[in-house]
C-alpha cells in the first residue's frame, strides 16, 4: 500500500473499543459503521464520533451494501475492518474495493469458524484463544490469514473475561497489522484440514444434561454462558434456573442418586449436585427471576436434598 492507512470500522460488540480508541489515538480512523439494532455499540460510536468528527454511518442489514459504498465514497477511506460485524460483506462490494476489506476474528482460524468462537473455546476447554485477521473473501472466515495473535485461557475465564483480553489484543496488534498491510503482504492460505465451523449457540448449546455431562464440562459450559446468556439453563418443577458460577468438588464414596440429584443444600456446604461419571458439582451462584442469589438459597423456594433437576 502506498500512502498513509485511512481506515473504517464496522462492529458491533465492545471488543471493538480498545482498537477503535487505538486508531483514533494514531490518527488512522476515517469512518465507524454499525448496524442499527445494537443500542450499545452506537452510544459508543455516537459519542466517539461527536468528539472526534470522525463520520458515524448506522446500517441496516437490506442497505448495507448500498452503505459501504457512500461510506468509501464520502470518508475516503482505503482500508476497512470489520469487527464482529454481523452481516457478510457483498461480492459487489469486495469486487469494487479490492483487497481492502479485513475481518478481526475473535478466535483461532481455521479451527474455530463460526459467530462466536469465545463460546466454543470455553466450552471445549481449550487452553488458547486469540484473533485472526484475515482477508474478508466470498467465503465466511476462509481468507488468507494476515496475522494471528495467541492468548492463554485459565480454566476459571468466562466468556465475558475472555472478551475483555481479546478487545485489548486487538489494540495490541495493530502496528504490526498495519506494518504487513504496508508491506502489501497477502497472507497465508488456511489449512482446510484443520477446519471446524461452529454455529452460533441455540437453545440445546446453553442447556444442561446432568446425566450426560460431568462436573467439569458442566462448569466450563457455565463460563461460556457468563454473562451473556446470564448462566447455563437447568430445570427443576418447570422452573428456570439458570447456573452462573460452580465448582467441581470431590465427595468421598457417595454414589447413590442418578445425575442431576441434589446432595447437598444448606449454607455449609452449599448446593451440591451428582453429575456424569460420578462427579459432583457445587453451584455457587444462579440466576431466577427473582435475582442472582448463591445457590444453596433456593431452599427458600422449596428445593430439598434428594429432589433431581431435569436434563435438558
């Protein structure tokens, strides 16, 4: 690339803010896009761009394509990055600014395709995360790969926590992004051989089955669901409960009950529950609708030792 980096952002989640203030800081940051429907995300880009006169164009998914373009038209810009931007970039679009388009992928590629890879990596209790940028092509997260970045995951981070390491990662890698970008460097093919693609969660991804799972994956499933889906759902008389913190705990010699019964449910020991392969799990704190409470307090609801949750 010759000349200096005018850059426009689309995004639609906070992981975006630390690279934005980056590019704004460094004077790289010529245009924000965000889609219509995100109340964070634009409060975020409207008070940016009133500080900055940075331009703020709001999209909506049927006039994207007609967006970008006045965009690239008015602002000028010759580099675009996409951030947990919701929509796929148009053949038109890629056609008429070639080369110009790059997504920040917040997980590894190829092995963690998908809308969010930071659920997937904290569930599957992998111990690396980390972005990948990569060339934005015809094919969703498939493009040459730019530049990947690593992190560790503990095994105590939640989704919300790895999102927060991630957004300050994707500050941190800018200059060197940026030095590759100017070097004209084309990037890496993906292995498709190392390939996985995982949709976005549904339903039966955020649901507990006692007597399929152990205490372990049940407690990194609990950590994938914190905070944005305020727990891992569980069922108990029709009720809704939904787990936001737990421990895995050893009980010496205690094998009576089927998974999903309660153990344990008093302020000592707190709420403990039999799991698969005979492991135990001590919920700490749940979500009804009645509020986040530790979880032995559902004793004032009428659960009782021996009582069972249902697997969903």
């Amino acid at each position: 690339m010759t000349g200096p980096f005018k850059i426009a952002v689309l995004c639609n989640n906070r992981m975006a803010f630390p690279a934005l203030q980056a590019l704004h800081a460094a004077g790289r940051l010529c245009a924000l896009g965000v889609p219509d429907k995100n109340p964070e995300v634009i409060e975020f880009c409207s008070m940016l761009s009133k500080q900055s006169g940075i331009p703020l164009f709001i999209m909506t998914s049927e006039s994207c394509t007609g967006q970008i373009k006045n965009m690239m038209e008015v602002s000028g810009v010759n580099t675009v990055f996409t951030m947990t931007f919701p929509w796929k970039i148009s053949s038109e679009i890629l056609a008429l600014y070639s080369g110009k388009f790059y997504n920040f992928h917040y997980g590894l590629l190829p092995e963690m395709r998908g809308a969010d890879p930071v659920f997937e990596t904290i569930r599957s209790r992998s111990g690396q995360s980390g972005i990948t940028v990569h060339v934005i092509d015809r094919d969703i997260d498939k493009g040459a790969v730019i530049l990947k970045k690593n992190i560790p995951v503990t095994a105590e981070m939640t989704h919300g926590a790895l999102c927060t390491h991630l957004s300050w990662l994707g500050a941190n890698l800018l200059n060197e992004l940026l030095n590759l970008l100017q070097r004209n460097f084309l990037g890496t093919e993906q292995n498709e051989e190392m390939a996985r693609y995982y949709p976005k969660p549904g339903a039966t991804d955020v649901c507990i089955s006692w007597e399929k799972q152990d205490a372990e994956t049940i407690e990194a499933l609990i950590r994938a669901c914190n905070p944005w889906n305020k727990g891992a759902y569980t069922q108990w008389n029709g009720w809704n409960i939904r787990l936001v913190e737990a421990t895995s705990v050893e009980i010496a010699n205690h094998h009576t009950g089927t998974p999903g019964t309660i153990l344990s449910l008093d302020k000592e020991n707190g709420l403990i529950v039999k799991c698969n392969h005979n492991s135990h799990l001590r919920l700490d704190i749940v979500y009804v609708e009645e509020g986040f409470m530790s979880g032995h307090k559902l004793s004032a609801f009428g659960l009782r030792n021996g009582e069972q949750f249902l697997n969903l």
